[in-house]
C-alpha cells in the first residue's frame, strides 16, 4: 500500500486489551464534518442519475448507428462501464442518500437497478446488513474471508473459482447470497428479509424478473446476435466492474477481520480501502472514496470527498488509502488473502501455502 497506513506486518492476532478501543469516536468523526455534507441535494442527485442515462442513450445510439464490429469492443466496455456508474447511483438511492424522500430513492433505484437486472429492494437490504457489519467474520454479507480450516477442506476447483475466477459472482451472489448464506435476493422468505420487508422484495423481483421478459421478446424479434452485442457483453463487464470494486475495497492483507466479542461498527467500517480509480473515479461516482461511505453510510456521494478530507487528521494511521495500479492490488490480493486463523478475535488475511494449496 502506498499510503498512511497502519503497519500491519504479519500480524496474528491481539488481544482485547490492545485491540477493541480506538482512539476517537463517531461522534468526533461527525463533528469535524462540515453539517453541508451530510444533507443530500436533489438537483445534483437528479443530474447524475440523467447524466448516465444520457450517456448510456448515446452510446447505444452511436453503436446502433455505426453497427461496425470496430467498433463493438469499444462500445461493450464503454457501456458495461456506464451499466456500473447506473448500479452506483442506485446504491445511493439504498442508503437513501440520494434524497429525503423515501419514494423518490426508491423510484429512482428501481430506474437504475432494473434495467441491469438487480432486484434493488433486496440487494438493498442485504446490502444494509454488510454495511451494519461490516467487518465481522460471522455476520458481514459479502467478501468475509474462510477459516484456515475451512480452507484445508476446499477442494481444488472451488478454490480457483473462489480466488481467481470470481470476477462473474455477482449474479450467482443475487440468486443464492455468498457462500454459507442462506437464501436468495429474490426470494421474501429469505432469512435476510423481515416479514414487513416482504412486499418490497416482491415488487423489486417482479420488475426484474419482467426485464428479463423484455430481453426475451427482444431476442425474440432481433435476434441473439442483437442480445449478445447490445446487452449481454455490456452486462457482463458491468459484473465484472462490480465484483472488482468490492473485492478491492474488503480485501488486502492489512484490513482487519474480527469476532464477535471485539467488533464495533466503527472499527468494522474502518477496515476497508480508499482507492484512485484515475479518470473513472467520477464517471462511477467516487466509489472509490469508500471509508467515508463506510462511516457514515447516508452520505451522498458527491460529498465524500470533503468528508474525508475532513476526518483524515483525526484518523491518522487508522484510514488507509493506496494508489497502487488496480492489477498490482488486484493481483496481490488474489494470491495473498486466501484465509483467516481460526482463533483470535482480531485477525488478518493469510496467503496460501504449498501444503495448503494440495487441498
């Protein structure tokens, strides 16, 4: 990591003497932020959201018009890119930090989520739950890491496709959550959902499930060269964008895991990674800017950045930022973080070894 990071070489595990207090508060964190960047304005939020749409319009048209296999190539990972920037103002619209009203974050998160085949109800409460604990070994959502145990007892084949290969889970996660999860984002009767959240996963998968009807009857009446070219490419590098981004912001050697026992929601949102995505940083939103959003999750997030400015003397080694090229961290995190210790309340990612590697 290039960055003000805390020196977390080799470490094995703390006790919970030396690791359960940190050294400021919620309350200090929130108090150094200008009040302006907690309150979401609705005509910026609004530009975002039609500025990717007209984007994605645009880029269709140009496709549409020029029809060239030249330029295809160009236009799939132009279009998957914008797919991903639509995904981001949607998952605004989760924390609810587009704007005041309910309706209209949910209005436009439907608007943003749908059309890429993401049920947003329940992808935004299962999204709420990894941000309540995030962190956590037994209860976050998404990107936990596997016991040393458990490890040993993977076979070959999941392990490539869990460490190497998983850069298209995004949708298998939609239709049956991680690993060890019970349920399904599409499912009301999933442990995730409560009774009274029923209705509203209804409603996200009967429009998902109708979108994937309209792809249909397009297929039908232009054929599977059309879905291909138009939709499926431009979707699967959306995924791919997905899984990268969320991988790389949970997982690095030096991010701390916990058990239950030392875990606190602030330490928990502290371990994770700020990342400069170059010029994509706007075209998806300053995702990137993830420490901030992590604290404090109704923040728009087009003023995480001042945010974080603002909270960055206060958190001194605590907040860690690398400007690594995203293959090194990608490629470093692939063959470096495969699992946890078994014992300790406060852990760290293991690289494999040849022993373990054999299965």
């Amino acid at each position: 990591m290039q960055s003000n990071t805390i020196n977390f070489n080799n470490p094995q595990t703390e006790s919970s003497e030396e690791s359960t207090k940190l050294p400021f508060s919620l309350g200090d964190l929130k108090a150094a932020i200008p009040a302006e960047c907690f309150q979401p304005n609705v005509g910026k939020s609004l530009f975002y959201f039609f500025q990717d749409i007209l984007i994605i319009g645009l880029l269709y048209a140009v496709a549409h018009y020029l029809d060239s296999w030249y330029f295809f190539p160009i236009f799939w990972v132009m279009q998957g890119t914008m797919f991903w920037a639509l995904f981001v103002v949607g998952h605004d619209c989760g924390h609810q930090s587009f704007s005041k009203q309910k309706w209209l974050n949910d209005l436009i998160g439907h608007l943003s989520h749908t059309p890429i085949l993401v049920p947003y109800h329940g992808w935004r409460i299962s999204h709420r739950t990894h941000h309540l604990n995030t962190g956590h070994l037994d209860n976050d959502e998404s990107w936990y890491p596997v016991s040393e145990t458990d490890y040993r007892e993977m076979d070959p084949v999941t392990k490539i496709g869990r460490y190497y290969a998983f850069l298209l889970a995004y949708p298998l996660y939609l239709l049956q959550r991680s690993p060890g999860k019970k349920g399904s984002h599409f499912n009301p009767n999933s442990p995730i959902f409560k009774s009274s959240e029923k209705w509203d996963v209804i409603v996200s998968s009967v429009m998902t499930i109708s979108m994937v009807g309209l792809l249909g009857f397009l297929t039908y009446q232009w054929g599977w060269m059309w879905l291909l070219k138009y939709y499926a490419i431009p979707y699967i590098v959306f995924v791919m964008w997905l899984d990268l981004v969320t991988f790389l912001h949970h997982t690095e050697p030096d991010v701390p895991w916990y058990r239950e026992g030392n875990w606190t929601f602030l330490k928990g949102a502290l371990s994770t990674v700020d990342r400069d995505y170059g010029f994509i940083n706007h075209i998806h939103h300053d995702i990137g800017t993830h420490v901030a959003h992590h604290i404090f999750l109704n923040m728009p997030h087009y003023n995480l950045k001042k945010a974080t400015e603002a909270i960055k003397p206060i958190l001194g080694e605590y907040y860690r930022k690398t400007k690594e090229p995203l293959w090194v961290s990608f490629w470093q995190s692939c063959v470096s973080c495969h699992f946890v210790p078994d014992t300790g309340s406060k852990v760290y990612y293991q690289p494999p070894t040849n022993k373990l590697v054999k299965g």
